[in-house]
C-alpha cells in the first residue's frame, strides 16, 4: 500500500503522476489494461472517486482510454505528446488565453445555436448532463463530462466541419477549464441552460447562453492572474441582469 505525505498537490495529482511514471518506465505498456478502481484505491489508500480523478487527468492527457464495461487501458501513443498536468494553457500568455476561449466558445456558440434548430431526439445529451451533475464539482470527472457535453453536442448537430473543430480543441479548453475552475460551477450552470435552450428550440437564446459563459471564463481568467479568483464569486448573468438558473 502506497503512502502520500501532504503537499500542495492535492491526492489525485499524485495518484495520476504516480500511475503516469509507472506507463513511462514500462510497468503498464500500450494496451496494458489497468487494475480495477477498487485494487488502485488500496493500493494508493484512497477513495474511488479519488482514483476517478486521477484516470481522468490520465485520459486528459491521452495517456489511457475507458472502455465501457471493459475497463481502462493504457493508449498507444507517443510519449513526447504527453504533458505535465499544468496544462498547455499555462504556456500561453494572458491575451493569448482570451483569444483560444473567444475561438473556443464561438464555436460552441454555432454549435448550440444549430443543434436548437434540429428536430430528433437527444436522449443522449441529457445522458450527458446526467453524468456532469453527478460529478463532484469542480473535479476533473465535472471538467471530462463538461467536455464529453460539448462533444455529444457537436455530435447532434449533423455538421462534420464544427463537429471535428470541437474534437480538435478539446484538450486546450480543457486546460482553460482547469485554469478557471473553483468557485459555482460556472459550467453545469451553463450546460443546463444550454441543453433548455436546446430541447425549446431558442436558437437565438442558446446561442447567447454559449457567449455569456465566456464572457465569464474571461472575468476569472483575469481574477486568476491577479490571485483573487477564489475571493470573488462570479453569479452567472444573462445579459439581461437575470440568473441563468
């Protein structure tokens, strides 16, 4: 059994480096299956979900994939593409940063807005919505299932093109995800407003609720560099001053 003094790491940080350093000394090779959540939970004397947190950091990075109802495995891939879990977007400076999310959440914004004008079923993005309430906020599990929401949206929207820029930028929303991350879970409350947007068929309405959430990412982006973001609570407005609950 694996024992973690305190650090300013938090457990699952931890956990994925020391899961990590076992893939790139070869104890785990490509295509290895991982032992089951409850064997890691022993052997790092942790939680489940804490374990949870970490295999998902691991598949943020690429470096394991979930098979449902197979369990996890390690990736076949190259390990120079492989980074520290600081994120990609702490290379970037500030105006950087604001120019990916304006990028990013422009395209989420034409996602929504054309899924809005979709007819057909969406029984699986409610699944997916499902899956980000149930996450601990602000985990790494509540980042993936925010991703794989904005995925499965892309999904419905039947346009290939806006489907395989989302698929493509996943990975550094993500890091912008982490950077803002604390505080109201800025991005359930936008996903259940968005998926509303949706079944309503409010384009127009979806597509705002897309552009006012980043408009939020830029105001703690910006209380992050200045160190206040976790003394101020940003409320998630509508350009009309009300809540989006």
């Amino acid at each position: 059994m694996t024992q973690y003094t305190a650090t300013s790491q938090k457990l699952y940080v931890q956990i994925a480096k020391a899961i990590r350093e076992r893939i790139e000394d070869g104890a785990y090779l490509p295509g290895d299956r991982l032992p089951p959540l409850a064997k890691l939970a022993e052997e790092y004397n942790c939680s489940r979900a804490t374990v949870r947190e970490a295999l998902g950091t691991l598949r943020g990075q690429g470096l394991i994939e979930f098979r449902q109802g197979d369990g996890t495995y390690v990736r076949t891939a190259s390990l120079d593409l492989w980074m520290e879990p600081l994120d990609a977007a702490l290379l970037l400076g500030v105006s950087h940063i604001r120019e990916l999310v304006e990028l990013q959440i422009a395209v989420l914004a034409a996602v929504a807005s054309r899924l809005a004008d979709h007819e057909g079923p969406k029984d699986a993005l409610a699944q997916n919505l499902f899956q980000l309430e149930c996450a601990v906020s602000n985990s790494e599990e509540a980042i993936t299932a925010e991703i794989n929401f904005y995925l499965k949206m892309a999904d419905y929207a039947g346009n290939p093109l806006l489907e395989n820029v989302v698929r493509v930028m996943q990975e550094s929303f993500r890091s912008c995800l982490r950077l803002v991350s604390g505080g109201e879970p800025l991005g359930l409350e936008t996903c259940r407003a968005v998926f509303d947007a949706i079944t309503q068929h409010k384009a127009d309405f979806a597509r705002e609720i897309m552009y006012t959430y980043g408009r939020s990412i830029m105001r703690r982006l910006e209380l992050e560099r200045t160190g206040k973001l976790h003394a101020v609570a940003i409320p998630f407005l509508m350009d009309d001053g009300t809540s989006g609950d």
